[in-house]
C-alpha cells in the first residue's frame, strides 16, 4: 500500500523528513506547505538539499488540505507558539487527515502533565475527523520512551530508569532554540524560558510519566533541577558567539517521584564546549543518548549519533524526522485519537534497506 503525504515545514527536522520521505518505497509527497514567501514556489527537494523532486512548495494551506492526504509529517517549531501550533493540529485533523508531529513535545503523553482543556479540543477534533496524532521524535522520543521500556524487558527489579541526552550543541544552527529558549550566551542571572518554573516539567514530564505508565507505575508527582556553567573565555559557535561569563553550558533532570526516591529520571546534559562542566555525565563517541537501568541486573546502554557528515547534531535531526516518517503507514492504521509510543506496534526501517539503485523520489506533483 502507498501513503500520500505532506510535508509542513522545511526547517531544520521537516528537510530531514523530506529525504525521508522520498528514501521509502510506500510514501508519496504530494505536498509541501512553507511559511514563508521566500520559499514558496521552490522544489521540495531542493529545500531538502537531496536535489529537485518536481514538487514545488506552497504557503497555501487550504490547497494542501484539499489533497486529503493520508498523512501530514507537521515539524512546525512550537516552543514559542505553542497555541498557533495547537491550532494547527486541530485545523488538519478536524479535515480527516492522520498527523505525525515533532511538537507541541508535551502531546506525546499529556496525562498529568498539562490540563485536560488544553488536550480536549486536540482530541475533539481527532474525534470529528476520524484521525489520529502521534508526536514523537528523538527526544522526547525513542530515547527515552521504546529504548529504555525495551530494556526493562530483561530486568529482575527495577529501581530506577534514567533517560540522558549528553550532547555538544555547538555545531547545532538554531539561535531562536539555544540563545533565547535555552539561555546559552545570556547572563548567569538571566533565567531563559526554558528554566522558568514549570517549564522543564511540561516538556519532559511527558517522558518520565510515560515511562511510569509503562512500568505500571503511578508517580506521586514530578521535580526538576537545573544548574548552569559560564564560558571561561568568549568563544564562537556555529548559531553565534558566546561571550565570557555567560551561560555555555547547562544540565538539568526532571524526575519522576515514587515514595520519596526518583523512579523514572529524564536528564539532560548540554555543553557548547567538550571542556566544560568536567565532573558532568560525558557522551561515548561525541555525542548520543543513555539510558541506565538500576535494579538487578544494572544496565548502561550508549545510543551513540553520527550522520555521515561526522555531526552528532546532524544525526539527532534525522533520526527525530525518521521516527515520525517511519511510523506512517502504523499511525494511518491507528484508531482515531490521540496516540502515544505505547498505543503503536513495533515500527521497523521496512522498505529502507538499501539494493544499489539509486535514492527513491516518489512523489505527485502540484
């Protein structure tokens, strides 16, 4: 069976989709929607950087609904626009169309995470147009919901799961995300939204009662900390500069409670330099995603990333646009609603070994 497809959004992960896209045997792009005029009445391809595909993007979103697609791959950032976001959802899915989404991150478990009202008109509407939503990614994502649940397959007894992304984010080019979401290269005394109270907990709170839910765990509630180090010396990164005594690298956890002790933990570790924060968590390779089960036995599993450009960064992209593309043909399948991993079966590369052809470009053009 093949899967028609639109693409919203040629960012930094909706490109990565692109490719993916057009790498599977069972998708067709039939669309591409931009935000931007500038873009507009360009080939999806060539926004992908994987070469022409004869499809040409559009800022008309009516149109691209009108296609009645299968599925809509949304990678629109929400971070900073999280009720235009919502309201995206609602609009594609009220239409009848399936959505695979990177954000609003906190949809991928929102049970004890956000207010029910917040979650309700999503699921109305998935209810009205008989579709489904699922969003993933990376992280949150299969870093910290499949992988870690797999591995407490071959436990005895568990203590506690603790989910880790350990990354240097210098080579990564989104100044929006690093200077004014996450606070790098602003005063020490300048909390970013990130850390603003709350916040931690309704991005990755998701993770970490997601996780319980699969352990058949109910938490007595979620804790976040952070802490922050300054650059020693001005540096140049790859989304800007980094002045001295400003914020350059930063590790946080939010922590899933159970009788007083952390069960389910989701901590990140975010560097712009491999030098700081030494007594810090550091990364096998350059850089990737832990999960560390205590119990018995303890196991350290290392997701080590690189794409074939040698950028972890670039890796992280990818494999959060994959996740999302891959599981197509299982979210198409899905019952109407709100989806979580836990609600999908096994999703594999199908289709994706590689034979010697060349790339596949399936599409329909507009």
């Amino acid at each position: 069976m093949t899967y028609t497809v639109v693409q919203w959004c040629t960012g930094n992960v909706g490109r990565h989709a692109i490719a993916g896209i057009a790498a599977r045997p069972d998708l067709t792009l039939a669309g591409c929607w931009v935000s931007t005029q500038d873009k507009a009445g360009r080939d999806a391809g060539e926004l992908a950087g994987i070469g022409p595909l004869g499809l040409t993007a559009t800022t008309d979103a009516d149109a691209l609904l009108a296609l009645r697609p299968d599925c809509v791959v949304y990678t629109a950032m929400a971070d900073d626009r999280i009720t235009d976001a919502l309201a995206d959802l609602e609009r594609i899915l009220r239409a009848g169309i399936n959505v695979v989404s990177s954000s609003p991150v906190f949809l991928q478990y929102p049970t004890g995470v956000v207010p029910a009202d917040l979650v309700e008109p999503i699921r109305r509407a998935a209810a009205e147009g008989g579709a489904s939503l699922w969003v993933n990614g990376i992280d949150p994502g299969f870093a910290n919901d499949w992988l870690p649940l797999v591995l407490t397959s071959v436990c005895q007894r568990i203590d506690q799961v603790r989910c880790l992304e350990i990354l240097d984010y210098s080579t990564y080019d989104n100044a929006k995300v690093l200077f004014d979401i996450m606070g790098f290269g602003r005063p020490m005394d300048d909390p970013p939204m990130l850390l603003l109270p709350g916040v931690l907990s309704l991005a990755w709170g998701s993770v970490v009662r997601q996780l319980a839910a699969g352990l058949g765990v109910e938490l007595d509630g979620v804790e976040e900390t952070s802490a922050r180090l300054p650059a020693p010396e001005t540096f140049t990164i790859r989304a800007g500069t980094i002045e001295a005594g400003t914020a350059a690298a930063l590790r946080f956890e939010v922590r899933g409670m159970l009788g007083g002790r952390a069960v389910c933990v989701l901590e990140h570790v975010t560097r712009l330099r491999p030098d700081l924060g030494p007594g810090w968590p550091r990364p096998t390779g350059q850089g990737g995603y832990r999960v560390e089960v205590t119990g018995e036995p303890n196991y350290t599993l290392d997701l080590r990333l690189v794409a074939t450009d040698g950028d972890h960064n670039t890796a992280g992209l990818k494999a959060t646009a994959m996740r999302l593309v891959n599981a197509i043909p299982a979210v198409v399948a899905a019952k109407p609603g709100l989806l979580t991993a836990l609600d999908l079966p096994l999703v594999t590369g199908r289709g994706l070994v590689a034979d010697g052809s060349m790339p596949r470009t399936r599409h329909s053009g507009r």
